[in-house]
C-alpha cells in the first residue's frame, strides 16, 4: 500500500495528465491539477496556469495546503507543431525550467519528470519526419535509461534532453531529492495503436518508436510508483512494452533491421528492446496491459 500524498499535476488537459490525475485521486492522493487549457470530467478542480508565467507556476504550490510531489507532464507534446523550432525549444525549455526550481524552492522532495524516448534518438522533426533518417544511434540493446542523450536538432527532443540535465542537477544539489526522467515511448490506450503501414528500412527510427509502446494504464502506474518508491538521487527510466511485429520477435527484429546496434542483454523479456529489470527490482513495476500487434513488414 502506498502512502497518500499530494501532487501537483501539470499538463491535466492531456491525455497522460487526465488519466494520471483519475488515477492518483482513485488511489486516495490529493491532486493539484494545472493546465492553460480548460479540462473537463476531471475528478479535482483545475486551476488554468501558463507554466511560461514563472510566479503562477510558483503560486500552485500553496494551493491546498501545499505539494508533496510533482509529476510534471506539461509541455508541447511532439516536435511536430506549427511554430518555430526555436519557438518549441524555448516554450519547453521555460515550462520544466519553472516548474522544477519552483519545486526545489518549496521543498518538494519527489519529482516525475515525462522526458522522451525521442530524447536519444537524433530524430528530425517535420518536414522531413516521413523521409528516411539515420541509423537510430542505440548504443545497445535491449535498450535502458542509462544511455547518453542524443537529441541532435529536433527542438522537442533537445527540451526534453534539458530537462533530464537539469532534474539531474538538483537532485545533487539536494540530497534528499528524488528525480525521476521516464522517456516515454508512445502511448497506446483502449482506442488502440494505428501507425502507418508502410515498409521498414534498416535502423528505422519509427520502427524502434513502434516497436516501444506503453498502454496508458501501465503509464498511470508507474507514474504512481516513480512518485512514490523512488530512493533520493536521479534516475532515468526507459519504460516500455514491447510486442512483435505482426509476428517478428523483439530479437528477429533486431537482427534483421537494426544490425548496427549490440545486443548486450536478453530481448525475450516484457519490454522486449527495453531493459525493465531496473523498473521491476526498484520500483516493482512491469507493464500488465497488452498492446496490440503493430504494422506488417513488406
């Protein structure tokens, strides 16, 4: 049974905020819930703050008697947005820059930061997001949170790369502080996953963005056992459920298209070219919902 604590939730208008919020105040926490856009059906009222205004930020944590924990899930959600690259770098970068150093300044002592798995993939943004790309820079497989950043020039993967930086310089200036980054592969839901049925490549980006989904309700969960069983210091996870390509396995695959990376680890496991055995020994998570079988090869 987990303690009950308080979180602010930012990003409530979301998908991943919508349902971390029902979930968390299923399971008794108090919730603060935050987003400039309206929400409704949410099970706690909303308070409409633009994470960009730095005091607004700072003022949710006097709401209610104080935050306890934060999940910070609130910022523009794909590089693919009609606006500046540098526009979506900067709007980013500002949001989790306001809301981790109000955290630290209110002496908040647990932090869930939504990073990206697009974070360490040198991914391009659109145009050019249907072009073939570069080998995916993997340094190793089955793939973990250790791996360097490498978010090359796409303006989302570089906020979230920043974020993960600066998450990890607080918890060493803060002793007591848990920081947990999750880059999040995509997320699946009841609704199911439909991505284009087109041939791979070799190295493939969208093949390794594919083939590592989460389902929304295992997000819930571990953002719930990130807030709460995570010891004091950085972490950074690589949450995922992998499932075979309309019948490839995780290790067929991973010879037939992505030769280049090393495989150092058994891909027979849940996340199947993600290493959970971190999640599941510190957190005692692993992925419980199916997701669906994803597009053929040609």
């Amino acid at each position: 049974m987990f303690p009950r604590m308080r979180v602010l939730v930012t990003g409530a208008a979301g998908l991943l905020g919508s349902a971390a919020i029902k979930h968390l105040h299923a399971a008794g926490h108090g919730v603060v819930a935050t987003d400039q856009r309206h929400a409704a059906g949410l099970p706690v009222p909303l308070h409409q703050v633009d994470l960009a205004d730095d005091m607004g930020v700072y003022n949710l944590f006097h709401s209610g008697g104080g935050v306890d924990a934060v999940l910070h899930l609130g910022n523009i959600p794909n590089p693919n947005q009609p606006l500046p690259r540098q526009k979506l770098l900067a709007a980013n970068v500002g949001m989790t820059a306001n809301v981790l150093y109000a955290a630290g300044d209110h002496g908040v002592e647990r932090i869930v930061y939504a990073s990206s798995i697009q974070a360490t993939m040198d991914m391009v943004a659109w145009p050019k997001w249907f072009e073939p790309q570069g080998p995916c820079p993997f340094p190793r497989l089955p793939m973990d949170g250790n791996a360097p950043a490498a978010p090359g020039q796409n303006p989302y993967a570089l906020s979230k790369a920043h974020g993960e930086q600066l998450l990890a310089e607080l918890c060493r200036a803060n002793a007591k502080l848990a920081g947990v980054a999750l880059r999040l592969p995509g997320i699946c839901g009841r609704t199911g996953w439909n991505p284009p049925r087109r041939p791979f490549h070799a190295g493939c980006h969208e093949l390794i963005e594919g083939m590592a989904l989460l389902h929304l309700d295992d997000a819930c969960r571990l953002f719930e056992a990130a807030l709460l069983r995570s010891p004091p210091g950085y972490r950074c996870h690589f949450p995922a459920s992998c499932r075979a390509v309309a019948g490839i396995a995780p290790a067929t695959l991973a010879r037939e298209f992505l030769p280049h990376i090393p495989v150092t680890g058994d891909l027979r496991g849940p996340g199947g070219l993600a290493d959970l055995g971190v999640l599941r020994d510190e957190l005692g998570w692993t992925p419980l919902e199916p997701t669906p079988l994803l597009w053929p090869k040609a």
